[in-house]
C-alpha cells in the first residue's frame, strides 16, 4: 500500500495594522501590538513546524509583515488579497492534495470562510482574531479523507 496523502494547512490572520491612509488599504503596516502579536505567535510555530513548510501570504504589507516575523522566505500569492474567496484559497495552496505544511498569512472573512469550509463543510462568518491561527490537518484513511483541528490559538494565550 502507498503512502497516504497528509496535508496540514495553517491559517494564519495578520496581526493588528494601523488604519488605511489616504484609502491604500494594501499599505497597512503592523502597530507595534501588531509586531508583538506576530513575533509571538511566530515563535510558538517554530517549535512546531517540520523543517520544511511554505507560506504564502497576500500582497497587502501587513500580511507580509506577519509572515516576516517567521521567515523571509514566503511567497506573495494575490489569490489571498483581501475579499478573496475561500475558494481562491483553497485552490492556491491545492487542498487537500498538496503535501507537507502551507502557512497561509491571510485577512478575515476569507480566513474564517476557509475553516468553516473545511471544518462544518460550507463558508459561514467564523471569525479568526487579528494575529491568531488556526492549523487544520488533512490524512487519507481507508474510509476516506479527515479533516481535524489541531490547535486554535490567539497571540494573547502565548
């Protein structure tokens, strides 16, 4: 018997940003809250990621600004712009048949969209705290696939 496809997609809200200026709502920066929040959580995800993962994050600053605080090395996908569908997402990171781990930096309602989708099966108002994540695992079993949480977590319980 092959090996079984696993999949964990983590959905990652940036962390708080200033207010839009002069309606560029893509040049947000992250307050220094924001700073803290992402710093935080990105530290509780390296002692528990494998050594390799992906992150995607949209074009908007601070979603780029939150994805930095764990690594450099992320790619801007404008399928996770603000307003995105789940669907968009979903497509972007090839669930549930990619593999290994995707960090999705992202913005609400999409994010909450994404996890009611997979987690209830339809897109309804969940809301993901500016800063928190949620990691959501997929693995094959011989009835079928399995989607589960594994952990939901906010920047203030870190």
């Amino acid at each position: 018997m092959g090996k079984r496809a696993a999949m964990n997609l983590i959905l990652w809200r940036h962390a708080e940003a200033e207010e839009a200026e002069g309606g560029n709502d893509l040049a947000r920066a992250l307050t220094a809250k924001g700073q803290r929040q992402s710093k935080r959580v990105a530290a509780w995800l390296e002692a528990r990621l494998p050594e390799r993962y992906k992150v995607l994050c949209s074009r908007a600053r601070r979603s780029q600004d939150t994805a930095r605080a764990l690594t450099d090395r992320f790619k801007v996908d404008p399928n996770l712009d603000p307003g995105a569908s789940y669907a968009s997402v979903l497509a972007a990171v090839d669930w549930p048949h990619g593999a290994g781990t995707v960090i999705v930096v992202g913005h609400q309602p999409t994010l909450g969209a994404v996890a009611s989708m997979l987690l209830a099966g339809e897109p309804a108002d969940w809301t993901i705290r500016k800063g928190a994540l949620w990691w959501i695992a997929y693995r094959e079993r011989d009835t079928g696939g399995e989607t589960s949480l594994r952990v939901a977590v906010p920047p203030d319980l870190l």
